[in-house]
C-alpha cells in the first residue's frame, strides 16, 4: 500500500518539485524496492533536467544484468549476480590457438607433448545448485584431494564467471560458469607417422597408427588424430564420419565440410557404407565363413567394456580365415553394424579373441575367458577384476580410464599403483613421495604457486605455453615419472583394411602382423 501512495505522490508532484526533491523521493522509492540501491536510482533519475517518467522506476526482479553489478563471487552481504549462459558453437572446431597450447617431442619409438597450463570449464549442473563449490569439488572431482582444490583458489586458478574464486563455500547458482585451470600431462603414443591415403577438396583419408585417439578424450588432447592433422599439416575444421578405436589402426576418414560428412552419414545409416577390417586371434579359426549376430551391452563407458547379453543391440559380423600358423589365425571380419567393440566382443564369444586384446583377452572373464558368453560374474565383479589384473601387470594406463573412475571399483589400490610404477622425481622414491604429497600441497600458497600465464582461445578456452619445462608446486604429475610403454605395448592386432561407399572406396596396406611369414616376437 506504502508503495502505491509513493507511485500516486510521484506522478502528481513530479512537475512540481525541484530536482533535489526529486532525488529525494526516488531514493525513499527505491528503499522498498528489493534489489535497487540508492546509488542505481540516483543514477538513473539524474539525465537531463526533465523528471524521468514514472515508469522508470519499477520492481526489479534480477532478470537481467543490473547497471553497477558484477559476475562471480560477491562481497559479504552482496546478491551475487550469475550472467545467463553463453551460446556455444555446436561441434568440434580447433583452431590456430589450440594447436598452439603446446608442442610435441620424440623419444623412444614416442610422440610425446610437453605439459602446457589448461583449463576445464563447465556449466552448472542441476545437482549442483545450493551446494558448495567445495562440496563440488569433493564429491565430482575426486581425482585432487581438497588441498589442491584450496590452493589452487589461492593461486587464482578457480574462476566462477570468469572471476577469481578465493572463497570455496560460496554457495552455486544456476548458470554459473566454472573454469578449473591445470597443469596438463597426457600419455605418449606411438611416432609412427599418420600416412595419407586421399586428400581432395571433400575428404582426407588418413591410414591411422594404433595408440592414437581420434579426437580429443579423457586425457588426450594433442596427442590425437584431429590435432596432429591440424598442427603439422594445417588441416583444420575436420568433420568426423566415423571413429577407430584408440588401439585399432587403419582407414580414418574426415569431412572438409558438414555438407560432405553428412552425404556421407547418410550412406552410413542406409547401410551402404562396406566396411572390411583384418584382425589376429587365437587358435585355429574355422575355415568355413563364420557369421556372429549375437546383441552386445556395454557393461562400462567409462571403462569401456562391453558384453553379449540378450538386451544388448542387435549386431551382425561376419568373418573369414585367411591363414593359420599353428598357434593364431588371420580373420578377416565384415561388421554389417557399428557397435562399441562390435569385432571384438563377437571374436571373444567365439573363443578366438585377438590375440593382444587388453580387455577381450584377459583371465578376468574366467577360464574361458568369455567364450559363448559364460562370464559367471556380475559387471561389477567383472569390472573389478579387470581393472586388477592390470593393476598386477602394471598396466593400468592400457584402459584409458582416469584414476578417479577407478576409486569407486578398486579404492585405493588405484594411486598405490601409480605409487609403485612412478619414481619420484627429486628423490627417485616412493616413500618420500608418497608422504610428502598431502603437506606439499598444504604448503603451496598465492605467494608459492605460480600464477598461469593464460591465453584464451576462439572458444573461450583458457590454455598457456608458458611453461614448457618448468614444474608446477601444485601438480602431482609433475613430482612422478611415470614408465614409458614400450610401441609394442600401443599396438592391438586390428586393422581397418577398407572402407567403401557409394561413390568411394579406401584401402590400407595390410599390416606386418596380418603377413603369412610374420612370427610373433
């Protein structure tokens, strides 16, 4: 009622009063208006010498950005404002700043790239609001412990809406913006070069290396196929028409244009696309040609392992022998679908998985090692006993899985893995490391830690090669070394051999280990 007494007194006096009364009147106004202060009002009612007309001055409702406010964290007793979120470009786009983040280097048989600054941004998640950025951190992004994560805020690597973050329990909103810099560290891969098989205005098509990941997942980034055609061959803007493992190697292609990758999509989904993939397995495969259509489940994404199971997708494979040697067989193998693992998860139900297989070929799936689909074992016993028998084998990176994904499986046997194949770079011990760790990190301060020095990329990433070299206080990774694998531990014995559409068809070279005189070493 007040307040419509104030609407009716303004309106009818506002001709009247001197401009010093007016101001007095639009800040009494704005003392019952929720959100406005009296400097917003004062602001907005001191244009010109003419009274502002009586709508200006209206409830805000904390729709929009209010003159004066500022995104992120806010002051003690301050309504924190969250601008509304960004419209991002759809697709995967790298660009010149992208491949500019870091470089590589060779070593070993190795293509390695040297640890560049970078951050991981997201948006908030509905699970999230009303929590804490430090519950958040505790409970989502397990793989630092909560030191790193207080540290890291000192140092001015949090941002929430693009401002620095110091304090942790401030409470999330819908459409906050978080970035999360870090000092990256992503596996080698093999330095076999990519070999081109056809580049014209429509396509590349590329023969891939094992050990390379298509495009950027989990923890690689340059080291993968988009990235290496961009930085050494200035191929960029590729569309993805399909996907090899990151072990299998063989015909890749890409798209120069959205208009070609979706012809070429479209001859995927009518089943036009022929597809001819050659592989090594164990034992003496039958002769005759075999067909598998037995529906495969994924158990796991994020370990990556699938199954036959009756509510699985339907599947259809068909194989055929080309030699035996007394101990494996060359197969050559048709999959009329594309399911995750498809050749590889029919070759297990059939007893002849290939023959270095780090998941299919594993004493985890029993004594027959998941021949007919006799497992005997829940998923989780199944997943569990996996993720063991490469902890054993000192294997563990073969997965491609973050040790975080891990804890939930194994618990801690995960980073005392990683204990045990990593030295410690200052003292070459575990010991020291290991103890050492937590009080290092609770050591690190604003005045220890480094501050990035960032860039931001055409997609508003943040990324830095400042550093190239120097250790970072605050990274982990940074205090370890961890073992190279050996290229013979980055290669799987399956080869996309041809890919054949309505209008194209691409072959490879057969690989050394498909040859009749290969013995294995």
């Amino acid at each position: 009622m007040r307040l419509t007494v104030l609407r009716s007194e303004l309106g009818s006096r506002s001709l009247l009063a001197e401009p010093g009364a007016r101001r007095g009147l639009a800040a009494a106004a704005a003392s019952l208006l929720p959100g406005r202060s009296m400097e917003e009002s004062q602001a907005g009612g001191e244009q010109g010498s003419s009274p502002p007309p009586v709508k200006r001055l209206r409830l805000w409702t904390g729709k929009g950005k209010a003159k004066g406010k500022r995104a992120g964290p806010a002051e003690e007793g301050e309504k924190r404002y969250v601008p509304p979120p960004k419209k991002r470009n759809p697709g995967v786009s790298f660009g010149q700043s992208h491949f500019a983040e870091t470089s590589y280097y060779f070593e070993g048989g190795l293509r390695k790239v040297r640890p560049y600054y970078f951050d991981f941004q997201t948006y908030c998640k509905g699970r999230w609001v009303g929590e804490s950025l430090l519950h958040v951190f505790g409970t989502e992004f397990r793989a630092q412990p909560l030191e790193y994560y207080r540290a890291a805020a000192q140092a001015g690597r949090l941002r929430l809406n693009e401002q620095p973050v110091r304090d942790l329990g401030v409470i999330l909103k819908n459409n906050d913006f978080i970035r999360n810099t870090v000092h990256r560290h992503e596996p080698p891969v093999t330095a076999q070069a990519i070999e081109f098989l056809e580049e014209n205005d429509e396509v590349v098509v590329v023969d891939k290396p094992s050990s390379l990941p298509v495009h950027p997942c989990g923890r690689f980034r340059h080291n993968t196929v988009i990235f290496i055609l961009g930085k050494e061959h200035n191929l960029k803007e590729l569309h993805t028409i399909h996907r090899l493992d990151r072990l299998t190697s063989g015909v890749l292609m890409f798209a120069k244009s959205a208009e070609v990758s979706k012809r070429i999509d479209e001859q995927v989904r009518q089943r036009q696309l022929e597809k001819e993939y050659v592989c090594r397995v164990l034992g003496e495969f039958p002769e005759n040609e075999v067909t598998c259509e037995e529906p495969i489940l994924v158990v796991s994404y994020k370990v990556g392992v699938c199954r036959v199971d009756p509510k699985g997708k339907v599947c259809k494979t068909v194989f055929r022998r080309l030699s035996y040697n007394g101990k494996t067989s060359v197969v050559k193998c048709f999959p009329y679908t594309g399911r995750t693992h498809q050749i590889r998860v029919h070759l297990q139900f059939l007893g002849h998985p290939i023959v270095n297989d780090p998941i299919y070929n594993t004493d985890a799936w029993g004594p027959k090692k998941g021949k007919g689909g006799h497992i005997n074992k829940t998923d989780d016993e199944l997943l569990r006993a996996l993720v063991e028998e490469h902890l054993s084998k000192q294997s563990l990176g073969i997965l491609d899985v973050a040790e975080e994904d891990l804890k939930p499986i194994v618990g801690d046997r995960v980073q005392e893995a990683v204990l045990d194949t990593a030295v410690n770079v200052s003292s070459g011990t575990r010991e020291e490391f290991a103890g050492g760790e937590k009080s290092r990190i609770s050591a690190c301060s604003q005045n220890s830690v480094p501050q990035a020095e960032l860039h931001k990329t055409e997609s508003g990433e943040t990324c830095s090669n400042e550093s190239w070299g120097e250790k970072d206080p605050l990274c982990g990774e940074c205090k370890i070394v961890r073992p190279d694998p050996s290229p013979k531990d980055l290669v799987m014995y399956l080869h996309a051999l041809r890919y054949k559409g309505a209008e194209f068809e691409y072959c490879s070279k057969m690989p050394a280990w498909a040859q009749d005189d290969w013995e294995e070493t």
